[in-house]
C-alpha cells in the first residue's frame, strides 16, 4: 500500500498516529492532523499538521527536536496554531509526565513498527534541509569557525537589516524604560557597555566580535574613542567598512578581519558582545586570556554573554544544527571563574534575561511585518527556520531556561578608577 492511502479496514492515519504515542503519555498534548485529513486527540488541544510521510521518517531516523525541526522547516510538518503555545505543548515545562514501565513503551513500539510497514516509511534517512549547517573539520579549528560563523552571519547584511533596529546591534538591548522601541533600547545598551568601560575622547578601545558595528561606532560617535573591532565575518567587515567610510570615521574605527586570536596591540578598554558563546568550552581559557592581554593594567573589559544550563550547552538540537553550530552556553557563575583564572578581576554581573525577552519580542515583530521580504531574500524554508528560532528563543529567555549578562571586569596593576557606589 503507497503512503497516504488506505483500505475500507485500517484506520485513519491520525488516530493510528496518536495510538503509537499515547501508551507512553498521560495525557495527548497536542491534537494531530495526518496527511489522508484524518484528525485524532483533544479538540481544545494545540494543532500539529503532519503534511507528509516524510515527516514521520525523519522521526524515526532523528527523534525528537531534530527529526521534527527538519519536518517543521522542510514543509513536510507544521504548526498552524500559535507557534509558542504548540511549543510549549510539545517541549515546554509543563509538558505531559512519561508512563513509566517496560509494557507501554513494548506496545508503542510495536505500534510503531505497523505504521511504519504499512505507510511504507522504511527506508534511508531523508536528506537534511538545504538551510541545515554543514560544517567540517576539527571542532573550533580557524577554518571551522569561520564556517560555523559564515553559516549564520553572512546569511544576508539585507536580511539581518529587516529584523534589527537600524544599528545591526544583534544582541540583547537594554530596557531602561520597558516602552523603549528597540533602537532606543540599543543606544541605552550601547552607552551602557561604554559607561562601564569608562571610555573617554582619545581612549583606545577594542571590540572583540564587532558584528555589524553597532558598539565599534557608537563608541567613537558618543565618547571619542579610537576603536579598533575585529570579526571573522567578511559580509560584516564589509558592512561596518561601508558604514565608516559614510560617516567619515576613518581617523577613529578601524574593522579587521581578524580572529580574535590573532590581535596584537594593548588598549585602554575590551569589550566583546555574545561572541564568547561561540569559542567553544575547550577554547574559552584561550579566550579570556585574550581579553586580559589586550587590555592595559587597570583597564576595564565587559563581557556580554548568554549563559544556559542543562544537557544542550549548545542550545539543543534545533539551535546546533540550523542557527549557531559548535556554540557552547554555560552558567554565568562558571564564565566568571574562566575571567579570574585568566588574571581578571570580577567587578560587577548585571543580569539582563527579561531584558531579552523584550529584545527578542521586537525582532519578532519586525521580522513578521517583513516576511515576504525576507522570504524573497532567503527563501521560505529559511523563514520558517527564523520563525521557529525567534519564537522558540523568546520562550527560552521568558522561562529561565536561557540568561544574559554583562560582566565587568578590570586587569590588576594599576588603578581601575571605578567609583565605589554605580550608577547603573
């Protein structure tokens, strides 16, 4: 029998379906509806749309987050409803609790094994979406960093600037009045970050993983510093070059195509904003150590960081194959042990997490109002990629599974000049 077809005597293929997974459940999370139209499960029940059989075999080959983002983002599955509620049914805390016991999952799997048979799901492994990465070689290697960084930063500088304020500052802002619009939320972020720093007209200042610009510029606009910002990044070299260039800033922004590794130099104050989530846990000492040496004795650096705890330091599956490869979270308490083995002297860690909660909201809307445009950029596979990575990192951030923080620290030597009580 061809898949999608059914005799007078089988089931439909949504009550078939729901019978595989309801032995191991207490309750059916989400109501499903099968490629033959059959639907099964709690009518109130958030909507899961199997479109296609091919969606069930990449199940069986990647169960769980993986198998079924790749059904999400390859059309083959969907989620009709309210994207974050359907998530939430499906992965989210409240998620229905496992039956325990070898019987249910025997008889799951032998129910399993008749669907597969019958709606002819046996075979090799569907080939991965086209928007999955495609990374190789040893993990954290130069030219694998520079992969794993294309593969999400030179998407498009047009893409990225239909869901960023007009700074390109990618990551989080912050809410120091929470009816800001985003781009005032940058600017307050970004003359936050240079605050702390203390920078002033003549400072020398490096950004390590400049991104688009936003700090780089921002810090020789607003506080006369002599900045120079490194990415690996040739689409953002390329941006942030053409930006300095616009806005006659030759004399004080210099961007370098450079791996922070590579950095010669010492200067007044370092800052690098959520790169160092993606140094990798064996290069982090390397890292911080980096960050010390660069700074003079008494100058300051921030760093701005996600922080995550869990099995998925990397995100998840979802996270580590389509969005950010080879990137390594941890908790905030850990990256403040891997500075003060570097040499740095811990001064301030400002939690930021509900702050992302508005910044991620906001990327949202403007990546909704901007969906066509963005689908003509990157194609509607990529669109539902973003979609479930937005919604799905509003959720993370909103629940506490995910932090932000920004971490002060200065280099011993000399005096830090940082006042005993702080504004911020």
């Amino acid at each position: 029998m061809s898949a999608g077809t059914s005799t007078p005597t089988s089931k439909p293929v949504a009550e078939r379906l729901l019978g595989v997974v309801e032995p191991l459940l207490d309750r059916t999370p989400v109501r499903l509806r099968a490629w033959d139209g059959s639907e099964a499960g709690p009518a109130d029940a958030p909507l899961v749309e199997l479109r296609d059989p091919q969606a069930l075999r990449r199940l069986l080959w990647h169960p769980g987050e993986l198998g079924a983002a790749q059904a999400y983002v390859a059309g083959e599955a969907d989620l009709p409803g309210d994207l974050e509620s359907t998530l939430g049914a499906l992965l989210g805390s409240d998620r229905p609790a496992l039956v325990p016991g070898v019987v249910p999952r025997l008889r799951a799997l032998a129910r399993l094994a008749r669907l597969a048979r019958t709606a002819d799901l046996i075979g090799r492994p569907p080939a991965a979406p086209a928007t999955q990465a495609r990374v190789r070689g040893r993990l954290h290697s130069r030219a694998r960093d520079r992969a794993s960084i294309s593969h999400h930063y030179d998407l498009s500088n047009d893409f990225y600037g239909l869901i960023l304020d007009e700074s390109m500052a990618y990551s989080c802002a912050y809410y120091a009045e929470p009816t800001m619009t985003v781009a005032q939320a940058q600017h307050a972020k970004l003359s936050l970050v240079c605050a702390k720093l203390g920078l002033e007209p003549g400072d020398t200042f490096l950004d390590v993983g400049c991104g688009w610009g936003s700090l780089s510029l921002h810090a020789a606009r607003h506080f006369g510093a002599r900045v120079v910002g490194v990415t690996i990044s040739a689409e953002q070299q390329r941006f942030v070059q053409a930006r300095i260039d616009r806005e006659g800033l030759q004399d004080r922004v210099e961007v370098r195509l450079c791996d922070y590794r590579d950095v010669g130099g010492t200067f007044d104050a370092v800052a690098s904003l959520e790169m160092g989530e993606h140094v990798g846990e064996q290069n982090y000492a390397t890292y911080a150590a980096a960050l010390h040496d660069r700074v003079r004795p008494g100058g300051r650096v921030l760093v701005q960081q996600m922080s995550r705890t869990g099995r998925h330091p990397g995100g998840g599956p979802f996270i580590e194959s389509f969005i950010a490869p080879d990137m390594h979270m941890r908790p905030v308490g850990e990256t403040v042990a891997y500075l003060e083995r570097a040499g740095l002297e811990v001064r301030d860690v400002h939690a930021l997490r509900e702050h992302y909660v508005l910044t991620v909201a906001a990327w949202l809307e403007r990546f909704e109002a901007n969906a066509e445009a963005l689908a003509e950029l990157a194609g509607e596979e990529m669109l539902r990629v973003w979609r479930l990575y937005l919604v799905g990192g509003a959720a993370a951030f909103r629940e506490g599974r995910m932090g932000a923080d920004q971490i002060l620290a200065v280099r011993p030597g000399a005096d830090h000049g940082l006042p005993l009580a702080r504004a911020w």
